[in-house]
C-alpha cells in the first residue's frame, strides 16, 4: 500500500511511504528499525550528454533528485538523512550505504563523523559494466558497499555460516561479482524505456539481507526507487518500509512488490553456527552422567591420554586443568579448543568430546533430536 499521509505513534511496515526523505524520516519512531538500506543520490556532477561514438546519448543519470549545488551542501543532505537514519535503528542495527567514486568516501566520512561503526566496505564488481567511451579513464566497473553497525558496541547481526555456506563452504569475501540490472529484472516504463536510472538487482539486495537480517527484521529503504529492497524482503520473510518523494516510482514498486511470492517459512531456515547455539560447559557433560569421572580421553592420534575429573577438569601425569588449558599446556601451545582436541572413543571409534554436546543439549532440551546412535549407553 502507498501512503501519503500516515500516524506516528508507530513505524508502519510493508508500506511505501510518498514524499520528501528527511521528512518521512522524521515522522518515525526512534529504535524501530533491524537494519537501513539506502541507495542515495551519487550527486554525479554530469555537465552535458554522454555519448557514445555513433553519437547516441547515452540513458544515464540525469534528474533533478541527483543534483546539488555543492560538495557542501551533498554533505548536509547526506549527514541529515543519515542522523535519522541513526535514530530509527535499534540498538543492535545496522546500515548499507552503496555508491560510486563520486560519493562513498564523502559518506564513509559522515558515517564515521556520526557516529556509526564500520564493519566492512564490500565492493560489487559488475560482470557487464559501462564502458568508458571517451577513453580518458579506466572502466568503472564497481561500486562500494559500506556496512556498518549504529555504534561500536552494537551487536550486529551476521550470518556467518550461512554465507560461507552460500560460497561453497568457503569464507565469504568483500568482493561480490554480479551483472547489472538487466533483462527481465529490469522494470520499463510505457515507452520501453527503464523505469529507473539506478534500479539494483535483486541478486546484491538477497545476500546483504541473507547476511545481516533475520526473518521478521525491519528493513528500511529511505530512497525506493523501484522498491528492490522490499521485493527481496518480502520474499525473504522480512518486513519492509520504503520511502519515495516520485509517486511514479512509488506505484511501479508497490505493483512490483505485489507481485512478489513468498518464500514458505522451511526454505527460510538457514544454517546456524556454533556461537549462535546454546553454551553447554564441559562440567555438564560429567553432572548429566553422558561422561563419568575416571573415563579417558584421548588426542586424535591416542597419544595422549587423560581422566576425566568430578569437577570437569581432565588430569595428565600430575597436571590438571580445563579442556582448554590442559589441551594447550601438553601441546606447548597458547590456546586450544579442547572440544576438538580431547576424544572419547565408542564402538572402537575415536569420537571428538565437541559431539557430546549435542547429545547434552538433547537431555536439556536446547536441540532437536541428533546423534541418536551416537552412544551405545544412552
């Protein structure tokens, strides 16, 4: 639905709100926003017609919402909206902010000056960009993402294992490679012409709320456009709040939008890692009696061999300690994770310690049914 007018006494979400940015912004709630995306004005400084050799011009960006008089005032503009923006985010959210050369380090500037904390700048690079037809420079074939949190302490979501699973079981880098928006994606306008000068494609918006929201966040857009950032949301189960001064851009996004399918709730689990579980100390594996006192544990190799003690510290030739620290001593190390490091041995097989508390969290309650062969005596 497309508002016009709208209550503030609550954010009103899945909507397109119609009119000026800063406005819109300041008629919301504060701390009632997951996450912002915002694709500002680049502010591209465009002084004629690009053509390209046969002479035609180039469709580019030229409306009147992209221009400032000034670098100055681009700046009071950027740090305004991004004030607010700042005040609507609750205390563990965060904020992408996407641009070219001509605008990004004004906005990491104003970002870093306002107070928000940056987490990592990603750069997309396009597989089909522009090509530079004067040839007095070098293709620009990317743009840059800054994703940072309100502030230095905030928590901010990132699904880590979910993106490395999304890379082929590989950390996820800061360079994402994605064509332009193109073909069918691309939203047209009566005369076949695209819709929107800046419209991103879906693929960007699906990983940076795959990455950084949960189903159910809020997700603010203040400069909608075609409304991508909401088509995404919908069908990824997050809720979404645009926010659009054309009314032409407005109705193609909430038509867009409608138009939508959302995914069933079962395809939008996604894969959780091991600090997102609940802690289970190694003294509760001894208290629920899945390890008794005087078992052994081992290394991987069964080299080194220790008892297991009441109090949930293991015991070596006189020295005792956590799982952790014993672990590290007798490897002449500073750290280990004894999880990994310390087996148990069932049906002949050495077994890490780490798979003991899946069967903990099952008598506690805190997982789902697992490893249910896993030992014999349960």
């Amino acid at each position: 639905m497309v508002l016009r007018h709208r209550a503030s006494t609550a954010a009103a979400v899945n909507r397109v709100l119609v009119g000026d940015c800063l406005e819109e912004l300041r008629r919301l709630p504060a701390e009632s926003v997951d996450l912002v995306f915002a694709d500002p004005p680049y502010n591209l400084q465009l002084e004629r017609n690009l053509l390209r050799p046969n002479n035609t011009v180039v469709d580019g960006v030229d409306d009147d919402w992209d221009k400032f008089s000034s670098f100055e005032d681009y700046d009071r503009f950027s740090r305004a909206w991004l004030a607010e923006c700042r005040r609507l985010l609750k205390p563990n959210g965060a904020i992408w902010v996407i641009g070219s050369y001509h605008n990004i380090f004004r906005l990491g500037s104003a970002l870093q000056d306002l107070g928000f904390w940056i987490q990592n700048d990603i750069v997309w690079r396009k597989t089909n960009p522009m090509p530079n037809f004067r040839g007095k420079r070098f293709t620009n074939a990317h743009e840059t993402l800054i994703w940072a949190g309100r502030e230095q302490k905030s928590r901010v979501t990132f699904n880590y294992e979910a993106m490395k699973a999304l890379n082929d079981d590989l950390q996820m880098r800061s360079d994402w490679l994605f064509p332009i928006c193109a073909g069918p994606e691309r939203l047209k306008d009566g005369s076949g012409r695209k819709a929107h000068p800046t419209q991103k494609p879906e693929a960007l918006l699906n990983r940076v709320l795959l990455a950084s929201t949960q189903v159910g966040d809020v997700v603010l857009d203040p400069f909608f456009g075609t409304g991508t950032t909401g088509a995404v949301a919908r069908r990824l189960g997050r809720k979404w709040l645009g926010i659009e001064r054309d009314p032409t851009y407005a109705a193609a996004a909430q038509a867009r939008i409608d138009r939508v399918r959302p995914l069933p709730p079962s395809a939008l689990e996604t894969v959780k890692g091991k600090r997102a579980e609940p802690r289970v100390p190694f003294g509760t594996i001894i208290e629920l009696g899945i390890l008794e006192p005087g078992a052994a544990l081992t290394d991987e190799r069964g080299r080194i061999r220790a008892e297991v003690k009441a109090d949930g510290t293991l015991a070596v030739e006189g020295r005792q300690g956590s799982i952790h620290r014993l672990g590290a001593e007798l490897q002449g190390k500073s750290a280990c994770n004894g999880w990994t490091f310390w087996h148990f041995e069932v049906e002949g097989q050495r077994r890490p310690i780490d798979a003991l508390r899946e069967v903990a969290k099952r008598q506690l309650g805190l997982a789902a049914p697992a490893f249910g062969a896993l030992m014999a005596a349960e």
